[in-house]
C-alpha cells in the first residue's frame, strides 16, 4: 500500500508539473515595438561616386577600417565593421558605446574623419513593460549633417 501511495504521489507531482508547463504554452510571445539598434550602413565614395572601398576605383580596405572613441588611441575601438547587409558595397558599423564623437580611420596613412552620432532616448513596449532604449538620432560627417537615403548614410570623401 505504502508503494501504491509513493507512485500515486509521483504521478500526482507529474501532472501538477505538466500542466504547469502547458499552461506556459497558451501564454502569448512576448512582443517588442522596437528596434534598439545601435549600427549604421555606409557607402564611401569620392565627389565623381566611385566607392572607395569595395570595386575597382577602391583605395582602401575594410579591414583597414577603424571607428575610435579617442583619437589617435588605436586601443580603443568602437564599433565593429563588416560588410553591409543592406548591400555588399557598403560598410556597416555597429556600436559598442553610444558615444557621440567617434573618428573614422581609413588606414593608418589617411588623416581621420570625424563621426559625430546623436543619440536619444525614447520609449517602448518590451513584453507588456515600457522600456528606455537608444535610437540613432542624426548623423554628422566631418561636420556636416548626413541624412540617410534607404537607410544608408553617403559619406563623400
């Protein structure tokens, strides 16, 4: 009697357990209303249009590419850069920091190039709960204002 008990309780302990978990499954996915993206997508070309990293009239190399927090401080690096999703022929930098200044090096040859990125704050609905997350707001090159054009930013060298 006392082993018909024991399984009784064991089998009683595993549907408590299994219905516990099927009621996780009627449960609707937690949604998020935003994108906390912090990358941008380039293309770099000289006045005439031509890129100046990917093609034939190319004159530097991506892996060449770095985004520094400080200038001159090569230990310091700032954002990842890899090839473009949006397209091959441009050059998507994603952030580690949202700092608003960030210098570009070509290669090490080449003077750098300011990168100036304003980000805000905004809010979102993450899982039923309003969340602040960083969005990029404008985009400065070498000081000037690049709005992006089907989500690329043109920096004209």
């Amino acid at each position: 009697m006392k082993l018909n008990i024991t399984i009784l309780k064991s089998c009683l302990i595993a549907l408590v357990l299994i219905l516990f978990l099927l009621q996780g499954c009627t449960k609707w996915p937690c949604t998020v209303d935003f994108d906390a993206s912090t990358h941008i997508e380039i293309l770099l070309t000289d006045n005439q249009g031509k890129n100046l990293i990917f093609g034939p009239q190319a004159i530097y190399n991506i892996d060449s590419i770095s985004i520094l927090k400080e200038k001159n401080n090569h230990s310091i690096n700032n954002a990842s850069v890899r090839k473009g999703l949006i397209d091959t022929n441009n050059v998507r930098l994603d952030f580690y920091i949202e700092a608003e200044k960030n210098y570009i090096y070509f290669n090490s040859n080449v003077n750098t190039d300011s990168l100036r990125i304003v980000f805000i704050t905004k809010t979102g609905k993450a899982c039923g709960h309003n969340e602040e997350y960083k969005s990029i707001d404008s985009v400065f090159y070498n000081n000037r204002l690049v709005k992006p054009v089907n989500e690329v930013y043109h920096f004209v060298k």
